[in-house]
C-alpha cells in the first residue's frame, strides 16, 4: 500500500475517537519508568500535546520516584520503604517538594511548551487542590505520607478551560497538622479523575498491562470488569504493586469515570494507541 494512504488511513482511523473524546477531560498518570529516557518522555509528551491539539482536556498528574530516590542518595541517605510507600521523614519531604514540585514539574511543563503545546505547572497545594490527613495503616508509621481527603478542582478546570494542560506534582495540603503530606500518585490521579468525572483515567506503568501468567507477555488481560477483580486477586493473577494500582482503578470507575487504563509506558506512544485506533493496548477497566 502507498505509503501516503497507509497515513490517511491511520488518521481515518483516528476521527471517531477524535470525535469522541472532544472537549472531555482525561487523567494520565506519568511517572518512574515512562520517565527515565529522554526518547520515552518526548513520546509521552508528543502524545499528550496531540491529544490537546485536537480539542481533548488533557490533565497529567506525575510522580517522580527515580529523581526523589536519587536526590536522597545524593545527600547521603538510602531510600526507604515500608509496604510499597516510601517513609518520608522532614528531610526526605523537602527533598519530595524540590523534586516533585520543582524540578520534575518545570521538566516536564518546558518540554510540553517545546513540543507545541501550552502547560500550567501545579501542586496538590495550589489553591487548596489535594488536602489530606496522616496515612495511618495498621499501625505503621510513613511520616510525611498523606491520605487524600478532599479534592477541588476549580484550580483545574480554570486552567483546562483557557486551553493550558495542567501539569500536577502529588503534594497535599495537611489538614490535621501545619504541614505537607507526599501522596501516592495513582492515588492522586484516580480522585482527581473522580472529582473530575473524567472519560478516562490512564495510568502509565512498566508491564503490558494485567498479565494471566506473570512472566508471559502474550497472555495480556485486555478488559477487565469490575465484577471480575476480587476473583483476579484471589487467584494471585493481580498481586505485589499491581493491587494497589488496579484498586485505584476501581475506586475511579465507581465514582463515576468512564473507563480505565493501565499501559506499558515503556512502549512509544502507547497513549495514542489505546486512546485513537482500533487495536488498543494494555489492560482496561469497565463498570
């Protein structure tokens, strides 16, 4: 075939969902590995910025593991875990801001600007957008690690609605002490979806998607209802770091977001393929 109707076709392909999707709003997570190779960032980011362009309201949340873990290491310290979330004593939470609301956030709004489109950098501070309370799990003690327990998203929609794509590190505001709290990403980003009553929430991780057989690629679970996760979980198919994520995915379609998604971000342009053609990938979650 010509390679210049091999190109229309792809586009052809593409209205409908274009159509689609016009003025609604979608939530993408980006974050650790989709973020470590300037070739992966440019392709995430190109995503993003045509996603925009064609009229779509795109808010990106981010994480930011990677840079934070490094700064800490920088200043002697080891990073340190407890179940999956990182204990963030005062010194590792000065270091979240600077990471997360400085650096990795004016990172990612310069080459959004550099690559065509138009971003507003946040945090979950700005104008009172993520609030939250100690996380208090079983006893344990995070530090500076935060629950979110309310989200407004008039610093959001205000932003969207002049045509910016609102950029958001996952830092909240305390509201049982005089402090900030460092939030888990996913979690920020399926509340923020939620309030949003966003089309889709699209979480950007480092496998295919939710794998039948761990270490087999070609045993990909493409939809995934509701009715089927506590079965997924008690067979061990959806187990370790997967769990957490796929929950924020459920709590996100209950409250009223449409569909959502966990992609490889790994993979160039993994957004625009599940997003405007007819193939799809990774895994996504219906009601």
């Amino acid at each position: 075939m010509n390679i210049n109707i091999e190109r229309a076709q792809v586009l052809i392909e593409a209205l409908p969902y274009i159509q689609k999707y016009y003025k609604k709003t979608v939530v993408i997570k980006y974050g650790g590995n989709a973020m470590t190779t300037c070739e992966l960032k440019r392709a995430v980011i190109s995503d993003i910025v045509l996603l925009s362009l064609v009229g779509i309201n795109v808010v990106v949340v981010h994480g930011g593991g990677p840079e934070i873990s490094e700064m800490v290491r920088k200043i002697g310290k080891e990073p340190k875990f407890i179940n999956g979330l990182r204990y963030t004593d005062p010194e590792t939470m000065d270091i979240v801001q600077m990471s997360l609301c400085g650096k990795v956030n004016k990172d990612l709004v310069s080459i959004i600007n550099n690559m065509g489109g138009s971003a507003v950098g946040l945090c979950g501070v700005d104008g009172g957008m993520l609030r939250a309370v100690k996380l208090t799990r079983d006893g344990t003690d995070y530090g500076y690690v935060g629950e979110i327990t309310e989200v407004s998203t008039t610093m959001i929609t205000d932003v969207t609605d002049k045509g910016y794509i609102p950029v958001i590190a996952t830092v909240a505001q305390g509201i049982d002490d005089d402090c900030l709290y460092n939030v888990n990403a996913d979690t920020a980003a399926a509340k923020i979806a939620a309030e949003l009553r966003a089309e889709k929430l699209i979480l950007l991780t480092d496998v295919r998607g939710i794998l039948r057989a761990p270490k087999d690629e070609s045993s990909l679970i493409p939809v995934i209802s509701l009715a089927d996760v506590p079965g997924l979980i008690r067979d061990g198919i959806i187990q370790g770091g997967m769990i957490p994520k796929l929950e924020c995915c459920v709590d996100a379609i209950k409250s009223g977001v449409g569909r959502a998604h966990i992609l490889d971000g790994r993979i160039e342009h993994s957004i625009l393929i599940e997003m405007l053609s007819n193939e799809g990938i990774g895994t996504m979650l219906v009601n």
